[in-house]
C-alpha cells in the first residue's frame, strides 16, 4: 500500500505517466464501435411491432463522394430483391398466422400461433431472433402489404373463403336474393292487374234518351230497316185490279200474318207511285221494345200529290240487320210542317256600284262565257293562278248563251255610304251575281227557254286588274218569309237584291223573254284594268 500510494505520489510531482498504449484494432471492429455509439445517440423512429430497428450507419469515410451507374445499378437492384423477400416474408407469416388461427377455431382454441413467422420475419430484415421472440406476433392487418401483387387465397372446394371474401360471397347472395324477389312481386302485381281489369267489364257513359235521339245512337239498324219500309210503301201505294194477284203475293213476302194482304185496298181504282223516300223520322215501337220502330216514308204518286205513311217495322237481328218484317197497317200522316224563314241580318252592308257595273260589263261577261263551254285557254285570262276547281272547270256545255243581269259588288266592312272604297292589292272582294241562260240543253224543244241562276263569286284585285278566284252557287233571300201566304206574296212585289225572281212565261217560237234578248251575243271581255 505504501509503495504504490509513494509512485503514485511521485508520479504527480512531475514524472511522466506510464500508461499503456491501447491495442491496435482492426478497421471492422472500429466500424462496429461507431456503429454503437451512433446508435445511442441517434433519434430512434418509430418501428412496426415484430420487426428490429436497423440503424443506418455513417457514411464510410473511405467510401468515395461520387458513385458510379453501376454501383447505383447492382445497389438498386439490391434493395428491391430486399424488399420483395422482405414483402414474400409477410406474405407467408401472413398465411401461416390465418392457418394457425383456423387451426385454433377447429381445435377450440387449445393450439397456440407459432413464433416462427415473426423469427422468419426478424431473420429476413437482418434483426436478432432472439428479439423478436419477446415482441408480440404481428397482425396479419398490420403487416398485410398492399399493391398490384398482393395474393388472396383460394378456398380448396367445399371449403370457406377468407373472412373479408366470405362476407362479400353473402352479401352478393343477399343482393340477389331481394332482387330475385322484387322482381317476383313485380310480375305477379302486373299479371293480377291485368286479369282484374280484363275480368271487369267497363260500362260506357251512359246516355239520356234526348241524346240518342238527337244524335240518332240506337242499335236499331234504321238504314236497312229504312230500305224495306220504303220498298213495302211502294207496294201498298201503287194498284190496279188487273194486278191484285201478284200485288198481293209480293206484299205478303214483307207483312207478317196479321196484316191486312190488300194493304187496305178494295180492288177498284188505280194509283202508281213514282218514288218512296225515308223522311229521317223514328218513332218507338213500344211493343216490340229496341227490335221495333215506326218508320215515317214520304210517298210521291205520278199525279203530283205527295203523302206520308207511317210503317211499323221489326229486325229480329240488330246486330246482322236481318229477320226484317212489318208488324202491322200503315197509317196516312200530314207532310212535315213547313213554316216562315226568319229575314236575314244584313247589318251594314254597302254595295259598290261602280265595280259591279266594271265587274259585270268587263270581267264576268267574258269568263261565265268561257266557263260555260270549260274552255280552260280562254278561262286563264280570267281566274287567278289559284283559282278553285269550279272556277276552272265550267259547266262542259250543259247552259249556253250566257247573260250577267245583275251583279253586287260588296265593298270592304267599315266603308261609309256615299263614300268611295278603297282597295289594296290582293283583296278579296265577294259579289252577287245574276246570270240569265239560255238554250238548255240540244233538245230544240228548249232552245228558248231562258234559266236564272245566281252566284256567289270571289274577285281578287292585282296589279293587272281584277280577277275570279271562286265560285259558288246559290245566294241567299234576305226578305225570309213564305212565299204561299196572300199577306207576304205579292205579284207586283220586287224580288229581293241578288234573289232569284220568278221566271217569265215562255213566249212563242220566235219571239224574246221579257228583258232577255232572243239571241244573247256577249262579247268576250278581257279583266279591267
């Protein structure tokens, strides 16, 4: 003690230590050293469980600064064969944790997961076995690598897929089984739709009887029944004693047993009917019920004197309109009432003299001559590009010899009396006009009969003058009234503007109608301009 406590002293008064020298260490064991010491003072990241922390050495001071592209080549392609042993490593631990785990659940959870992924795992990235026994197994969530080559498992058949797969496999099988049954619904709503509507019969609106009148809606056939009426009157009306035999067969072919055979002749005399016509009339055979009507036929004798019977008829199959028979005696009924026509409501309605007079001298003497023969050449230099059809077509030589007597030019609504009218280019204007025929027809026998006829022409005003675009027959009496009664009809009495007044008398051979000349000669006209 004395000695040593004495060399240390002398040692500190100014000799120098004696230490020994440190042994000479090779260049790995100094690396391994750094390494340590590098690893105590370094920032430790965060680390997966079942996985060791590999600290990242310095850079060697030997290592040069620049690397070639082949070092950076060999050292790339070194780290992605690290990096798929390490992905293959997972990938089988992964496996081998699921078959331990299924192993377990068959077993009731007496076997216990192997440490052995997790030392494979440790192994693989280069980390102490012995460590990674103490960590705990990783997840097989955890440690799953997601990408383009990640594996799934195929069940062997008549197994069970993976947990993640197995719920996808019922679901599916969920999905198709509410849509299988949707569609089951479905189908069974719209076939019993379309039995329950085709089971209930749909009633039509129902009609009052003032409709079907009006509107003549019956399931009655009335056209056929009609013709056999019209045909039975025919028979009933016309007689002669030297004809009752066959009279009376054909009447019998329509009449059923009841009805009187003569048709309530007593075999003297004679009558022939000229025509027999339906009158639109339909009464209700009560009787008979919808098989039976009371059909009204208006009957016209040659002698001139008109009458209307009444025939009873039934139609045994409305829907076929066959099984027809009259079911009993006419009876003889008035014509159909006749009674005044109301006068017309002319309004204000203005007459321009000075174009009926152009219109009647110029224009219409010229085309009624033309279209009385259908000369379709000279009628184009009267009617417009689109005239009518019966402007353009004529009268193919039935009337002749034309004469305009009269004609009315209407002026424009809202022209004053006295007052000139005014027209645009293009205006249609309606006239009134009067013409006078005569020779009617080849027969000599009628070469002097004069006809008035009236018409309703529609002139155009254009550039180059007026022109014809339609033509209608017939104008209207604006007095109304009724002709047979001695207060209203007088013979002196003027007929109306535009009415056709009663025809003269026809004058012996040679001599002219009142007003007419004996030999009309209309000299054609050209359109006024």
């Amino acid at each position: 003690m004395t000695d040593h406590s004495s060399s240390a002293d002398g040692a500190g008064e100014g000799w120098p230590s004696q230490q020994p020298a440190p042994p000479q260490l090779s260049a790995e064991a100094a690396r391994s050293q750094v390494a340590a010491a590098w690893v105590r003072v370094a920032p430790q990241s965060n680390v997966p469980p079942g996985q060791v922390a590999v600290p990242s050495l310095p850079p060697r001071a030997d290592r040069p600064a620049v690397e070639s592209k082949k070092e950076k080549r060999e050292q790339a392609k070194a780290e992605r064969k690290a990096e798929y042993e390490r992905k293959k490593a997972a990938r089988k631990a992964e496996y081998e944790s699921k078959q331990a785990a299924r192993a377990s659940r068959k077993d009731g959870g007496r076997a216990s997961a192997p440490a052995a992924p997790a030392e494979a795992t440790a192994t693989t990235a280069g980390a102490d076995p012995s460590a990674a026994r103490g960590a705990p197994a990783p997840s097989p969530a955890r440690s799953a690598v997601k990408g383009p080559d990640v594996r799934f498992d195929v069940p062997r058949p008549g197994g069970r897929l993976p947990s993640n797969g197995r719920s996808t496999h019922v679901a599916l099988r969920a999905t198709l089984l509410v849509t299988a049954c949707a569609f089951a619904l479905g189908s069974c709503g719209v076939t019993g739709l379309v039995i329950g509507r085709s089971s209930v019969s749909v009633k039509p609106a129902a009609l009052d009887d003032k409709d079907l009148d009006r509107y003549r809606l019956t399931d009655f056939p009335v056209q056929s029944a009609a013709v056999f009426a019209e045909e039975y009157a025919s028979l009933c009306m016309t007689y002669a004693p030297e004809n009752t035999d066959k009279r009376r067969e054909s009447l019998a072919r329509y009449i059923s047993a009841g009805v009187d055979r003569d048709c309530g002749w007593n075999g003297k005399g004679k009558q022939q009917v000229k025509q027999a016509n339906w009158d639109g009339t339909v009464e209700e055979l009560p009787e008979y019920g919808k098989n039976g009507r009371y059909l009204n036929i208006q009957v016209t004798y040659t002698g001139g004197r008109t009458t209307t019977l009444s025939v009873p008829v039934y139609v045994k199959d409305l829907a076929g309109a066959s099984g027809l028979r009259i079911v009993g005696n006419v009876g003889e009924m008035p014509l159909p009432v006749r009674d005044t026509a109301p006068a017309l409501e002319k309004g204000e309605e203005v007459v321009d003299q000075e174009l009926s007079s152009q219109l009647k001298d110029q224009v219409l003497a010229g085309y009624f001559k033309a279209w009385a023969a259908s000369d379709t050449t000279a009628l184009t230099r009267f009617t417009t590009p689109d005239a009518t059809p019966a402007a353009v077509s004529g009268l193919a030589g039935a009337l002749t010899a034309p004469v305009v007597q009269e004609v009315q030019a209407l002026a424009p609504e809202g022209t004053e009396v006295g007052k000139k009218p005014t027209y645009t280019q293009g205006q249609a204007v309606p006239a009134r006009v009067t013409v006078v025929w005569g020779g009617g027809g080849a027969d000599d026998a009628k070469a002097e009969v004069a006809l008035k006829r009236s018409y309703r022409v529609t002139v155009v005003n254009t550039a180059q003058g007026w022109f014809i675009k339609d033509i209608h027959g017939g104008v209207m009496d604006p007095t109304g009234g009724r002709a047979d009664t001695p207060s209203t009809a007088s013979p002196t009495a003027a007929p109306a503007p535009g009415a056709s007044a009663p025809s003269a008398p026809s004058a012996p051979s040679g001599a002219a109608s009142p007003g007419v000349p004996a030999s009309p000669k209309p000299a054609a006209s050209a359109p006024a301009h």
